[in-house]
C-alpha cells in the first residue's frame, strides 16, 4: 500500500472496536477472569459489573434490563426470534419476511418452510422501499411472526418499522426486527415502538464480534433456542461472554453518544461522495437513493462492470469496501437484495457497497474516488 494508510469503507461487514470498549474489555480478560455463575467473591464481582453491563445497554436502548438478553450475536438472535416463536405459538404457524432481509433471516424462514412453516417473502419496490399492500395482504390470524430489517446492510435502505409495527400489533402478529445496522445510530427508545424482538450485534457499532444478544418485550411468549443451563434466566444456556458484553455495552455508550455529531458528518460525506461518482460516472446507479436511507451507506452499480472487480482492485490499493454483504461475498451471483429491487441487466453484477464510519474523511473518500475511477477504466478497457 505504498505506506499509505488503508481507507476502510466497509463498516456494515463490521467495524474497528472501539478504545473505550477495548479499556473495558482488558480487566476482564486479565484478573476479571472468574465465572458469574460462582458463589465466591470473584464470581460476585464479576457478575455484578456484568449486570451493570446489561442494565447500561437497556438503559440506552430505552427498555428494561429484564428484557434483555446476551448470546453470540444477531444470527443466534435471527434463529431464536423465529424459531422459539413459531414453537410458542403453534396456532399461529406462518412467517412473513421481506425479500431483502439479511441472509441470517431469509436462510431461517427458508428452512422453516421447509419444515412445513407457511411463508410469504413480501417484495419491494425499485427504490427498495417494502410493498406495503403486498405487506398486508401477507398478514393474517395465521400469521405468528413478522421479521423485518430495519436498515439494509446493501442498500442502507430504512424500513418504516413504527408503522409497520403497529400494523402487525392490531392482529396480534409477533413482530422482530433487525436491528443490526441500526442500534447506535440514532435508534429511538425501543419501549416507545411496536416493536417485540430486535435482534443486534456487537461488532457492528464499535464492539466486539461474536457477543449480540435479543431484546424480548416483556409477555412476548418465545421458547428458548439453547437448553442447557440457568444463564440468561433459563432462555440463553452458556457460561456468558463478560469480556464481549462488557465492551459491548462500552462501544454502545460511546456510539450513542458520539452520534449526533456524526451522524451529519457522514451524510455530508456519503453526499459529496454520491456526487463525485455521479460526475465521474454518467450511467451510475445509486441503489435506494429514492427511499430514506441510513446515513453512512452507498450503495452504486456501475454499468457493464464487474463490481466484483472493482472491489479486488480496490483493494490492492489499500480501499476496503464490498460488492454485497460480507457474508455472500463468497457465493456466485448478484446480490438477492438487488434483485428484489429489479436492478437493470446491464448494471446486476456492478454492485458495490462503501460504508462509512468514525474514522472515514474527506481525503480517504478522495483516495478512493480516484481509484474508482481507474479501476471501473481499467475494467472496461478489458473487457
Ligand atoms: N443482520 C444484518 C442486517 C447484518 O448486517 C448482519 C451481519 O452482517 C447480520 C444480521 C448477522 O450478524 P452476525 O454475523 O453478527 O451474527
């Protein structure tokens, strides 16, 4: 990288952790190192700062402690929310999701489809905003859950959960949301929305990876996905994760209080950024730039172009983005989100995705347009 500094604009595959949850991490990797679950004063110490833990994130996420669950992360979450709910409520046996869900929540429903569950996979429009008459007519009184993203990891797209929420709640409809890409970036208080179950990950606002965990509404009825123990009050077997939900609940004070401020600042950059590719490229695709979006997300298609390229190319020189999401970056094929938003044939497989974060600037953003531009010129130069 000719000693430059890499400019990392993948911040919806994950993000770097944070010093604050870092600080708060290392004591209990180092002498913090007994089991909460142990009756003796190591163990009490731990368990307590553990639960002042919990009691800190529910506190920021606007809901009660007792409603808050730790485990390995959102595709846990993903599974528990559907699957322990459909258990609870047999009468009730179908799932409704959109076709742009994350591939943790489509897998699951596809799976339980399988083994019998009804589903309906509701579209969306070009612009990635959901179908809502398609939306309703899905829901009925057979209907047991309905999962939605609240912003896409592709597009940034916002789903209108409040709304949503309240049309799932008059009939009687479990609804969860994931919430990956939206807690710590200016999500209201949980309590104050129809919303049931949010699923959400740590490593995606500053944490670290592998620890997440589930908000359940209190009365809302779902079976637990791991036996095998008292932990998490009997719904979440496993010694807990200290050190993870530790500096999780750390990164997520600092990214609810750091948002305010930033989050104008990356919209003013993603703006400038959009803009800068628009000039340069004339028949560039902004994938959901007609629905509300969330502010450090662009998502563009280049026309005739590998976006597959574009991001190895990248790369080389030190640019870190993503053609899709991090977890299909591997398969074949355009990105099932894309599709679902009826992309154009000439611009299915010029995807790619730039994320922003804390450490983003305009300079980075300058570094990356100007390879852009010699990777999509190279590209087409071959072909
Ligand atoms: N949902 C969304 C929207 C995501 O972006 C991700 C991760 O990319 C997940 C779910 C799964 O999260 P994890 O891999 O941390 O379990």
């Amino acid at each position: 990288m000719n000693g430059q500094e890499a400019v990392y604009l993948d911040h919806n595959s994950t993000t770097p952790v944070h010093p604050a949850a870092l600080e708060a991490m290392l004591p209990f990797l180092r002498e913090g190192y007994a089991n909460p679950s142990s009756i003796h004063v190591a163990g009490e110490n731990v368990r307590r700062v553990f639960e002042d833990a919990r009691a800190l994130m529910a506190s920021l996420m606007g809901i009660r402690p007792a409603e808050l669950y730790f485990n390995s992360g959102a595709t846990e979450s993903i599974n528990w929310a559907l699957r322990g709910v459909l258990e609870a409520r047999p009468a009730r046996p179908k799932v409704v999701v959109s076709a742009v869900e994350h591939s943790a929540t489509l897998d699951v429903a596809r799976r339980l489809a399988e083994r019998g569950h009804e589903l309906t996979v509701v579209p969306v429009d070009r612009s990635g905003n959901l179908d809502e008459a398609a939306l309703i007519e899905a829901l009925d009184e057979r209907t047991g859950i309905l999962s939605l993203i609240w912003a896409n990891n592709e597009t940034g797209v916002l789903f209108d959960v409040a709304r949503l929420g309240r049309i799932a709640r008059e009939l009687g409809i479990v609804f969860h949301v994931d919430g990956v890409q939206k807690l710590g970036k200016g999500m209201p208080a949980l309590a104050d929305l129809p919303i049931d179950l949010l699923s959400f990950s740590a490593h995606k606002f500053g944490g670290p990876k592998g620890v997440g965990g589930l908000y359940v509404r209190r009365g809302v009825s779902i079976r637990p996905l791991i036996w095998g123990g008292h932990h998490e009050t009997g719904r979440r077997a496993g010694t807990e994760n200290v050190p993870g939900v530790i500096g999780m609940a750390a990164a997520l004070e600092q990214a609810v209080v750091e948002w305010p401020e930033k989050a104008p600042r990356l919209r003013a950059l993603r703006e400038a950024f959009e803009g800068a590719l628009r000039a340069d490229h004339p028949d560039l695709l902004v994938n959901g730039s007609g629905a509300p979006r969330i502010e450090n997300t662009l998502n563009v298609a280049f026309r005739g172009i590998e976006g597959h390229g574009v991001v190895l190319r990248l790369a080389q020189k030190g640019v870190y983005c993503s053609s899709g999401s991090a977890c299909t970056a591997h398969d074949d094929g355009p990105s099932h989100v894309l599709a679902a938003m009826g992309l154009p044939g000439d611009h299915i497989h010029g995807a790619v995705r730039f994320s922003l974060g804390a450490g983003t600037d305009v300079e980075g953003l300058a570094r990356a347009r100007a390879l852009i531009a010699e990777a999509v010129a190279g590209l087409a130069a071959v072909g």
